[in-house]
C-alpha cells in the first residue's frame, strides 16, 4: 500500500504547509477520515447542501471544513459543488482499504491526544498513560474487550503488508523447508505469501483468539485452509514445536528469552527469521518509529545490528541480514 507523503502533494500546496500548520492540517484531514468524506464523495459531485446532508458537521464548520480540504489539493470546488482530486481517490480510496480508514483514522485521533502530553512524557520521563491516567492495556485485553477492533486492525495490516509480505517472499529461500510457525501471524499475510511462492510449505499463525477469528476468514477467502491454520495462543507463554521455521514478523521487540524459546523449539537446521523496522545503527530512521516511541510504540528499539548480536547470543549460527523493503529488514539464523 502506498502512502500519501508530502512529496506527492503539489507545489503550491507544499509552499503553504509550515510544520506548525502541518500538523493541524494532519488532524483535520484525519477527521475527514474518520467521517469518510473521501469515501462519501467517490465518483460524485456534490452541493455544500447534499454534503451537509449526509456527513454529521455542524453547518458553522461544513464550509471552512470543506475548503480546508480543497485548500490542501485534496477535494476541487467550483461555486459551491465539491468532488475528490484525483490524489485522494488515488490515496484515500485505490490505495486504502476500508478497514485502514477505519483503524488508522481511530489510532490517529488517539495519537494526537497522547501527543498532546508530549511535553510532560518528556519532563516526567513516565509513559504517556501514566501521564494520562489511564490503565496500562495489552493488546490482547484491547481486542477481547472489542473484536471489531481487532477485525478491522488485522485486515488494515493484511492490506498495509502486502509489500513486505511481496518483499519477504522474493528474499526468503524456503526450499528446504516444510513447516512454518508464523508468531503473532495476524492476518496470516507473511504465511499466505510465502505458502503461495512455495507451494510445499504448510504454515501455522500463532494469535490471540479474536484475531485467528479473521485470520481464518482471511485463509479461507485465498483457498488456503489445506496449507496454512491457525493456533490460539499466546507467545509468551509457551512456542509449539514440530515447525523447522519460526518466523517473527512486525511484532515489536523480540526479547531474549523468546528468541531463546524458539532456538529450543527449532531441530537442528531450523530456522528463526525475523522481520521489522529495526532502527538503524544511528537509531535516527524511521522517522515515525521514533515519533512513536513518545506515545506508547509497539516498533522495535534495536537497531538491526542488534538484533543479529541477539541471534549470536541465543545460539543461532549463519546469520544474515537484509533490507528488503524501504525501512523493512529480514534477519534469519539457523540452529
Ligand atoms: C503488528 S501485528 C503483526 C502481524 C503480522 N505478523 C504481520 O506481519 O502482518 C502484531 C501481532 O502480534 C499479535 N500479538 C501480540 N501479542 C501477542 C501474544 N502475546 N501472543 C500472540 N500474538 C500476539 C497481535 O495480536 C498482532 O496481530
């Protein structure tokens, strides 16, 4: 999936966004997703009235809203009838499924908010929730408390990894091997990628119990079910064994004791692969993994050098690592 940077916006819209207005400018075109403008508005020319209609602003806003949007290219205006530009159907519609506009424009109205704290996180040195009073929450209380957010979150990620999963699927040699564990799998994309490059491959994703749900769904959409299912469990607590690959793919730090887990798992000439955006070795890229880091990240925060010294640590011999996709790394060990 391709995402809107700065550098496809034109010109003359570039020349108006300081840093300061950029922001602002992010959290309203944020909202316009979250109310789905862009959607609302695919194929259509529509009158101020007929938009007021249909989308929940009140009418002392609609107007400035709306032409706040055509001011950053991305709806066109004539008198008072409004349409997409053709950046938003190509960003905000081809490019984007429903649920990435659902989720994302959900996780970006949150981030501004714990952005809002920034300065005390940065004093205080606490984590954002800490400063906002709020209950630390895992990810897995987060999605059995609300199963719709865990369906729309694992299909933003099977549309948003398509790439990586392209990506890891041209890199990874799985010729010699027949069983792969997929940890924290999610959709399944990476196993589904890599089963439909290697058709010998069999792949289990290991998930919490709301996301093997659409994960299946997903499996049984691509005709996989014969070759890829699902395992509820939870990482921490213990890995299957009978897999001659364990794979971690975008799930955050890897610590010790679970690449530890896995080399005790694997038979001989297993192999760990991991993939991620490892930091690189001055830790100042990517840029929005050290944005999150103020707000509660999930991204790793070791650099891919790291990482390989983790693998030597946990035993694993052969190691090699590789950028395979814009900030995306690859690192396979054997045992
Ligand atoms: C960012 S997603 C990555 C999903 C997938 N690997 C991919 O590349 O698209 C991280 C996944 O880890 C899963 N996860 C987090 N903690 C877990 C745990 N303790 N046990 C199993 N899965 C877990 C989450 O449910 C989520 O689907």
């Amino acid at each position: 999936m391709e995402r809107l940077t700065l550098d496809y916006l034109p010109r003359e819209v570039l020349a108006k966004l300081d840093l300061e207005t950029t922001f602002m400018a992010s959290r309203l075109v944020i909202e316009a997703e979250r109310l789905q403008v862009f959607r609302k508005l695919q194929n259509k020319k529509l009158s101020a009235d007929k938009i007021e209609s249909i989308l929940n602003i009140h009418p002392r806003y609609l107007i400035f809203f709306l032409n706040a949007l055509v001011s950053l290219g991305l709806l066109h205006k004539k008198d008072d009838v409004y349409w997409n530009s053709h950046l938003t159907e190509k960003f905000f519609i081809q490019e984007r499924s429903i649920y990435w506009t659902r989720q994302f424009s959900t996780e970006g109205v949150e981030n501004f908010r714990r952005f809002a704290n920034l300065e005390k996180v940065l004093v205080s040195g606490k984590d954002y929730r800490e400063v906002m009073k709020q209950e630390p929450q895992s990810y897995i209380e987060e999605f059995h408390k609300d199963p719709k957010q865990a369906e729309d979150f694992t299909y933003m990620l099977y549309y948003y990894h398509q790439q990586d999963a392209q990506a890891l699927a041209q890199h990874l040699d799985l010729r010699d091997f027949r069983k792969v564990l997929d940890v924290g799998g999610g959709s399944g994309v990476m196993s589904i990628t890599l089963v439909k490059q290697y058709p010998h491959l069999c792949a289990s994703i290991l998930e919490i119990e709301p996301v093997c749900k659409t994960a299946q769904q997903i499996i049984h959409q691509q005709g996989l079910t014969k070759h890829i299912n699902t395992i509820v469990g939870n990482m921490n607590e213990d890995l299957p064994i009978g897999y001659d690959v364990i794979m971690f793919c975008d799930i955050g730090s890897v610590e010790e004791n679970l690449l530890k887990k896995a080399y005790n798992r694997l038979p001989r000439n297993g192999m760990v692969v991991l993939v991620d955006r490892y930091l690189s070795e001055e830790r100042t890229d990517p840029l929005d993994s050290i944005l999150h880091q103020f707000i509660g990240s999930s991204f790793p925060i070791e650099t891919h050098e790291e990482m390989v010294d983790q693998l030597h640590i946990c035993g694993f011999k052969n190691i090699l690592k590789k950028n395979i996709y814009k900030d995306v790394w690859m690192i396979t060990g054997r045992t």
